[in-house]
C-alpha cells in the first residue's frame, strides 16, 4: 500500500497545495480492518495527527473504499471531518470503458487495435517483421484499467498506416500458418482500409486527447447558454469551469499509481530480498526527486561519515575485547596443557630415566 499526503503550504503569502509520497506499507492483511491498522500504525510512527485529517481518497475496491467495512468508513467513524471522495481518475475510467462496451462500433474499433499488437507480438518472427516494415513507434496494447493508454494506441496506429499494412501483408506472405495468414490478410485488406475504421480513428483520436482549459471553459459557457432562460441561467460557466479545475488537479490519485510504476523498476527479481526500509529510501529518492535536488550533498556526506566513523569506532573496540577474551583463552589452554604434560611425566609408569625428565626435574628445581 502507497501512503502519500496532501497538505495546504502556508509557509509563504501564496497558499498552495503540496502533494509529497512517504513510503510503501507492506500489509499481511488486505481486509478493510488490517489495511486501516496498518494506516493508523504509520500515521502514528510518522507523528501524523489522525484528528488532523480531512479528506480521504482511495480507488474503486471495496476494501478501501466500502461503504460499512471498507477504510475509509474505519477512518470516518475515528475522525468524522475525514471526508472521503473517490478517485476521479477511476470513476471516470470505469464510466469510459462501460460506455466504449455500451457501443458496438467502438467496441470493434478497439478490437481491432487490441488484434494487430497481439498479432505481431505473440511471435517474435513475426515481431521482426513488423519491425522490418516500420521504423517508426512500436504498436501498444490496450488497458482496462488506464485509458489514457488508448490515446498512445490509436496515434501510433494512425500515424503508421500505411507500414502497418505493409507489415501485415509480407506476414501473409512468409508466415505458412492459416490461421495467421488469414488474420493477417483479414486485418490489412478489410480493416486498414475500411474508411469507416480511418475515419473513427481520426475522430476518436481528436477526442481522446483531452479537453484544454480554453476548450472547458468554452463548454462551461455554452452549457450556461443553454441553460438560459428569460436572461437567467441555473449556473455560472466562470465558475463552473472553476470547480472542474480543481476536481482535476486534487481528487484524483494517480500519484499512487506512479509510486507503484517505480516500484516495479525498484524490486525486481535481482532485489527480490531488499529490506523494506532500504526499498522506501530508494523509493524517496526516485518519487521525490525534486525535493532530493535541493539537498546539499556535501552536508549528507558529512552526517554519513560521521555516523560511519562512530560505527568503525565500535566495530574496532568489539574487536580488540574480543581479542583480548581469545588471548586469555589461549594462554589459560597452554598453562593447562602444561600441567597435564607434568603429571604425565610424573606418573609412575613413565620412563625413570628420561633424559627429558631429568632435563624437567632440574628446570624445577630451585
């Protein structure tokens, strides 16, 4: 679970909203009472005021967001002034992609798109055959889950036609699979071709971009137009186009999704052992690195080699104590094992007239 703050800066005359990532909460349990545990846990080890809290956003999933056992119910019921507002970026992908289901031409649109990546990346001759014919950007899949993947999906299809085309008609011709020659030859003649498909594309392009702040608030506008009646409208545009600026900027969360893209590029299999302590140092560094450039690195090192050198300091004295305690061990072993040889040699089945006993009774003897 990404933990990130949003916070209203006072610090200067200007008010601004700041948005900053803390760290990555490892959870055991994904219930709605275990992921609100772990959140209050760490609001606690940061020295984060609970009752300071006044807005709560998650995404979609009924762990996070239920209405009666989901977090932010939990956090309602410890501070009342939490109030929670859904992800916008969620919300409004989950409508888009009903919408696009909704439509059977956009349905057939999208699949179309979705059936020439699968087609050249299942295989990687065939990749290099798409890669023979277009040297431009590679084609990208659809996401159910990011729309704005679809915008990236249909440029790179529009902007490379023709080589897409051409691509599909020399994998015709190699590949000696039916079912992919007829996939292929299907996609480039009926498809590529077809105005209807040219034609949506152009368009769905145009509107899959986004909507600018001039293009909003001249929808703001006409919608208070339209509104109008004996020179009296429901609502302001000015205004309107206002809040939406705002529900653009602060409720939506994407900021967690991004923190878990560097996650993935963070803990790969060759850190799969990395402790969670190190992984969120690299993650601040990665995520926050605006704010790490301000750092002056000359004062970091100094702190560094200050707690090293206070480190080695220890280090050094366990080890001289532990020399110290082996000498002794040492020395106490040879003086045993000189006693041990003496009652040896003292016994009185050794030899009575070994040179070496009467060399040891005369070093004995005063």
């Amino acid at each position: 679970m990404s933990l990130i703050v949003q916070f209203v800066d006072n610090s200067s005359n200007l008010l601004t909203v700041q948005e900053h990532w803390l760290e990555f909460l490892k959870v055991d349990d994904t219930t709605g009472l275990g992921l609100a545990t772990e959140l209050q846990k760490a609001l606690i080890k940061i020295d984060l005021d609970i009752d300071d809290i006044r807005g709560q956003g998650y995404d979609n999933g009924s762990n996070m967001s239920g209405k009666y056992k989901g977090v932010q119910r939990r956090v309602h019921e410890m501070n009342p002034r939490a109030f929670y507002t859904p992800c916008g970026a969620h919300s409004l992908n989950l409508a888009l992609c009903d919408m696009v289901n909704c439509c059977s031409k956009a349905v057939s649109f999208f699949g179309v798109i979705q059936r020439i990546y699968t087609l050249f990346s299942s295989s990687t001759k065939r990749w290099k055959i798409f890669k023979d014919n277009v040297q431009g950007l590679i084609v990208k899949p659809l996401s159910q889950t990011r729309w704005e993947s679809h915008v990236e999906s249909v440029k790179r299809i529009m902007e490379q036609t023709a080589q897409i085309r051409d691509a599909l008609l020399d994998l015709a011709e190699i590949n000696e699979d039916p079912k992919v020659k007829s996939e292929a030859e299907s996609l480039a003649t009926h498809k590529l071709q077809n105005f209807e498909f040219l034609f949506g594309m152009i368009i769905c392009l145009k509107r899959l971009r986004g909507a600018t702040f001039s293009s909003l608030l001249n929808s703001c506008l006409n919608l208070e137009k339209y509104l109008q009646h004996n020179g009296r409208s429901d609502i302001s545009g000015d205004d309107l186009c206002s809040e939406l600026q705002v529900l653009r900027c602060y409720i939506p969360i994407a900021s967690a999704e991004r923190s878990f893209s560097k996650l993935k590029l963070m803990k790969t299999y060759l850190r799969s052992t990395m402790s969670q302590e190190r992984l969120n140092g690299l993650a601040m560094l990665s995520i926050e690195k605006e704010m790490v450039k301000q750092l002056y690195y000359s004062d970091l090192i100094d702190v560094f080699a200050s707690k090293t050198s206070c480190v080695i300091m220890a280090t050094n004295r366990e080890r001289i104590e532990a020399f110290k305690t082996g000498l002794d061990g040492v020395q106490e072993g040879m003086h045993r094992m000189n006693l041990g040889m003496t009652d040896k040699l003292n016994h009185p089945k050794a030899l009575r007239c070994s040179p070496f006993k009467q060399c040891l009774i005369q070093s004995q003897q005063p």
